[in-house]
C-alpha cells in the first residue's frame, strides 16, 4: 500500500493546478491539498466545508486529527443570541456540543497549544464539558479558553461547575473552607439550581501531563472555588493569564509569591461573592476587576503598569475615592487605569468628589462617567490635570436623565492628549459637550474616535445585544457623521465607528 504522503505545512497553489482540473476545479484536488485549504479556515468554515463531498469529509478529518490549535469560537453564530426563541437557542447549544465532540474523537494529535469553546453552554452539557478538559489536559494544553454565556432563563447558578476531581483535590467542609462550593446535589441556601439533582459521575485522573503547560486559562461562567483557583496558582508554574468571571463561589483570591511565578495578568469580573482579593510580591504586570466593591491589598507589585476597577455597592458613595485609597502605593508607576466614577451619592455632594490624586505616568485613562451628571465636566478636568503626560483619554458614557446644564466652568489646557474616544455616545446635548470640552483644552489633539456601541456592557460577541440598541446606535452613527464631524477641526482625525 502506498505510504500517505504527509500533511505539508505550506504548499503553493498555481492557476493551473485548478484549471487542470476542468469543470470539477478543486474538487479532483487530493486530500493533502484539500486539507492544505481547510487548514486556512476556521473550524467553523472547514466543518461546513465538508460536507460537500466525502473526499472534503475525509480531508477535514485528516486536517483537525493534526490540529494543536482547536478553536470553536463561533461569533457569528452568537451575534443576537438572546433574540432566538428559547427552543432554538437549546437546539443550537445542541448542536454546538455535538460538533466539538465529533471533532474532538477524531483527533489522534500529539500535545495542543489552544483549546477554545464559546457558547451558550451550563451544567446541562456537564459530561461533554468534562471530556473536553480531560482532553486539554491529556495533551497538555497551553491555553485553556471556557467561554460560557448565560442567556435569558439561566441562572448563575445553573453555570458548569469546574470539576475537582479531574485535579485530584476533593470538596472539604467545615472551618476554615469557606470557598469551597457543595456539589449540584446539596441544595442550600445559597446555591438553589433547577439542576440540584445533577449528580456528576466518577471522573478518571486524565493521563499525560495535566496542566504543567498551561500558560492561559480563560474561564467564564465556569463556577470555580477557592481550592480550584489556588490549584492553578500553585501548580502551574508557567501560568501567565488568569481570567475569571461570574464564578459565584469564589469568595476570596491570593496571588503571593511563591505561587504564580510567571503570572502576568490577572482579571475577575462579576464574581459577586469576592470580598477580598491580596496580590503581593507578584510580577503582575495587568490587573482588571469588576464586580461588587471588596478589600483589595496591593503589597510589592513592582511590574503593576495596567489596573482596572469597575466597583458597584450600594454602601458606596465615590467609587473613584475607593479605588484611589486601594492603588495609593501603586498609582505613581501606572501607565493605563480604567475606572468607573459613577456616583450614587446626591448630585449635590458630588460637588466635593472631584480630589484626584497624581497621576505622573499615566498615559492612558478610560473612565465610565455619568454625561448627564451635572459636575461630569468639573471631575473631568480634575483627571486631565493629575495626569499631565496623558495620550489617550476614553470615555464611556452612561446616560440618566438629570435637569440642568452641565456646570461648563472650567479651563484644564493639557498638551500631551493626542486620542479621544467616546464610547456609547447618543444623540445628547451633554454626550456632545463633552468632546468639546475635550477639544477646546486638547492642544495637541490629533484623533477623535465615536465608537456608538455600549462596549463594556455587553459580550464581545453580541450575544445580549437588543434589537432597540442596534437602533439606538444607527441613528447616533448618523448623528456623529452629519453633525459632529462638522464641529471636528480640520487638524483633527474623526472616526466613526
């Protein structure tokens, strides 16, 4: 039998390798060519691809059995998610799983470097999701990417849990393990799920290497603990990104030498129970949290250039005066700070909130401000002058109906911002005020950037957008480009996105 010819890793199409081929084109190509041209696809666009012929069928396999970089990230497929009919949205899900898992029993590959899974997945899909980490883990993985949405009708509390025993850590109890969450079949007060009675069958250790490789692990929706956290913080020395988000049993975080070693970046969003996160003596270099305020200590974190708090608490009157006493000792080496400066204080105490510490080296700022806010301009300015060397300056508006104009009394000449973005801008008086504040106290501006969509609000997908959203920004699009762009001076670049 003739040995198969092995999968290049490059190969030259010519014309005429196609007009060769007649009226049949590149279907009389073999099946290494075939899978050549798969392998310049997404896994999406290669598993519609072969359906067309089983020679395509067989080079789709041939190709994604070879594979060290398995990503299932469908964003199309997603974009309005939460519109579909709920029989469609589960049929979908469905099907999703279906393709990973038959993609996944044909692979016969050696170590991989990515697996990636997105979509409206939760403990309904618990055993698939299960084989799926046993898989990574089987052949070492480096980036580990569970992205999970929680669409209308579910619950938090219906999210996948991480499973322990594929760690071979077991569920303690009692004093002193606060973080550790009761498996799906003991209901209590704090986690009731319609899926109480889901009892996960044993799980074996997975061969191979584990997670000794794993550089990224990306885990959203994915319920996590203490004790799972603290496994991937000790045990994965070559741990660079850490990214956490809406694991509802994860109640306090320590990243501490010597654990995480290689640790980067580190980001916890919408994990609502955390009440304390400690980073000390860490290289981290990026730290991003969003979620309801808690204790933050930051203690020798030399290489700390990136930090975002986005703070929500009923109890809390200035967010920005919370995250300025937790980055007191780090807010001289910043380079980029993202805030939200929201206030839920009377209007008329918003007057004394605008003390801002300085920012000596800081180059980027990306604030969530109020536009309707009547002292919005005078805060402003209190930023622009306490960051002196700043380049880019992002605003992303939020918008509450207030009576009265903005208080517009201020000058704050800055001559090192060069990029003003607003972001979610609408059709506002107030929303067009703001840029030109920033214009007129902007000598050296060069760019301006009105970016309609509400960014941070929403999945990266579009998953949860609405229908009257997509509205709302058309029509401030069309505002931008008819009415803004002509205030705009010649000197400056004007983008509408």
């Amino acid at each position: 039998m003739e040995a198969q010819r092995p999968l290049r890793d490059s190969y030259y199409f010519r014309s005429s390798d196609f007009s060769r081929c007649g009226k049949e084109g590149i279907n009389k190509l073999d099946v290494n060519e075939l899978a050549f041209i798969l392998s310049r696809l997404t896994i999406k666009d290669a598993a519609a691809a072969r359906l067309v012929s089983p020679q395509w069928a067989r080079a789709f396999y041939m190709y994604f059995s070879r594979i060290s970089m398995l990503n299932f990230k469908w964003n199309e497929a997603l974009l309005y998610f939460c519109n579909k009919p709920l029989k469609s949205r589960h049929r979908e899900s469905h099907n999703y799983v279906d393709w990973v898992n038959n993609v996944l029993e044909k692979h016969d590959g050696g170590k991989i470097k990515q697996f990636s899974v997105c979509f409206d997945l939760d403990c309904r899909f618990t055993s698939s999701i299960d084989r799926w980490i046993q898989f990574a883990m089987e052949r070492e993985v480096e980036e580990l990417e569970l992205e999970f949405l929680l669409t209308q009708g579910h619950k938090f509390q219906d999210s996948y849990i991480f499973p322990h025993q594929l760690l071979g850590i077991s569920h303690l109890s009692g004093p002193g393990c606060h973080n550790t969450y009761p498996p799906r079949w003991e209901a209590c007060e704090d986690c009731i799920t319609s899926a109480s009675s889901f009892c996960r069958p044993h799980l074996d250790l997975p061969t191979g290497g584990g997670f000794k490789c794993l550089k990224v692990l990306h885990l959203e929706n994915v319920d996590v603990d203490g004790q799972v956290v603290e496994y991937f913080l000790s045990n994965c020395r070559a741990l660079e990104g850490l990214s956490i988000t809406g694991a509802i049993h994860l109640l306090t975080l320590t990243v501490a030498a010597p654990s995480a070693p290689s640790l980067r970046y580190l980001v916890v969003k919408n994990c609502l129970r955390v009440t304390s996160i400690t980073i000390c003596n860490s290289h981290l270099c990026s730290f991003i949290y969003k979620g309801m305020s808690m204790h933050l200590q930051l203690d020798n974190v030399p290489s700390l250039v990136e930090v975002c708090l986005h703070q929500a608490d009923s109890k809390t009157s200035d967010f920005a005066a919370l995250a300025f006493d937790q980055l007191s000792s780090h807010l001289f080496q910043l380079h980029t700070l993202m805030l939200d400066v929201q206030f839920n204080a009377p209007l008329y105490l918003s007057a004394f909130a605008c003390a801002v510490p300085k920012l000596p080296n800081l180059q980027h700022l990306d604030l969530v401000i109020l536009a309707d806010d009547l002292w919005s301009l005078r805060r402003l300015a209190a930023f622009l002058r306490a960051s002196p060397h700043l380049k880019k300056l992002v605003l992303q508006l939020q918008f509450y109906p207030i009576k009265g104009e903005l208080y517009n009394d201020v000058q704050c000449p800055h001559d090192h911002l060069r990029v003003v973005e607003i972001v979610g801008y609408r059709v506002s008086k107030k929303a067009t005020q703001h840029l030109m504040f920033l214009i007129e106290n902007a000598a050296a501006l060069e760019k301006v950037v009105i970016d309609p969509a509400c960014r941070w609000l929403h999945h990266r997908t579009g998953a949860y957008r609405s229908f009257i959203e997509v509205k709302e920004e058309g029509e401030a699009r069309d505002h931008a480009m008819l009415q803004l762009k002509e205030i705009i001076p010649p000197t400056v670049e004007f983008v509408c996105l």
